[in-house]
C-alpha cells in the first residue's frame, strides 16, 4: 500500500533551468546520468562547474527523435532547441547557456517550436512511474489527438523528474 498522507513539496530540489536531452529512445537506465553516453558526459560538464551555473539545473531524458546527429537539447525556461550536440560543444553548452546565461552563438540551435508535455514513464527509475506513466501518456495522445492539437501540443515520454510519489506525473 502506497501512503497518501505525506507532504509532497520539497520532495524535488529547487532549480531554475530544465534541460531535456531528445533522446529518441523510450528507455532508459535508473540513473540517466550513469548512461556511459552523451547524458553521463553533459552531467560530468555540468557537475565540474556547478558553483558557476547562473540557476541550479534539472537534466532529463525524452524520447522526440534528434533533428540529424548528434542530440538535440531541449532548455526550459528558455524554449531553445540546441541541435546536433556532442561531447565537443559541451564546454560550449554549459559556459555560455548555464554559466554566462545566454544563448549560445557557438552553437545551432532554434526557439522551441511548439508547445510541450512531458510524462514520467521511467519505469527503471521507478516502478509506479512505469505503471502510471504509459496509460497517462496514451490517454494525453488520445486526447490532444481527438482535439486536432498534435502538431501544436509535442508530447513525450520523460525521464524521472521526481515529486510523483502517489500519481504519474505530467510537466507542460
């Protein structure tokens, strides 16, 4: 039995800035920044210069495809799209967007095109995130499809994102 009389707030660390690597991939490992790939390299940069970063971050993974090679970055609340990331911008990433607090010129990137949901199906992570998560995910596409809002809503199945210990969770 799942307790429900618990407080929730404080349950996720406050930060200021949210990255979401497109990883085109519905899966992934418990802990996302453990990967040994591009997720496990963009959070050793980050952690090497935490005490500089203009706002705490949040780094989570979501299935959108990437636009070509590489990984397309997603930043909220900024609503930039960086494209074709890989390990060699990741200086670049972090000193100008989270260090400097700009968008960076050295890099492609565009505005986020659209609006966004993201649901927590990480079931590796969690096991109620992997229960509650994918009927949420399907009922939010049946809806956004019957309502023609497909191509203005970009819906996604997320990493953890903590906070959800009694219900999926949903971030728009």
């Amino acid at each position: 039995p799942i307790p429900t009389r618990e407080p929730l707030p404080g349950t996720v660390k406050f930060y200021g800035r949210h990255l979401v690597l497109c990883t085109g991939a519905d899966g992934w490992p418990a802990h996302i920044e453990d990967d040994g790939g591009f997720l496990q390299a963009l959070n050793q940069t980050i952690q090497t210069r935490l005490q500089q970063l203009a706002v705490p971050v949040k780094l989570t993974a979501c299935d959108a495809p990437t636009a070509g090679p590489g990984f397309d970055l997603l930043v909220f609340p900024d609503r930039v799209r960086y494209l074709g990331l890989t390990e060699v911008n990741l200086e670049a990433l972090v000193t100008d967007h989270l260090i400097e607090n700009r968008v960076s010129g050295r890099l492609c990137w565009e505005p986020a095109p659209a609006s966004f949901i993201f649901v927590c199906t990480h079931g590796a992570r969690d096991a109620r995130c992997g229960e509650c998560g994918p009927p949420l995910y399907q009922s939010l596409a049946e809806e956004l499809s019957a309502r023609g809002l497909q191509d203005a809503v970009r819906l996604h199945r997320s990493s953890h994102v903590g906070g959800h210990k009694y219900a999926g969770n949903v971030l728009v």
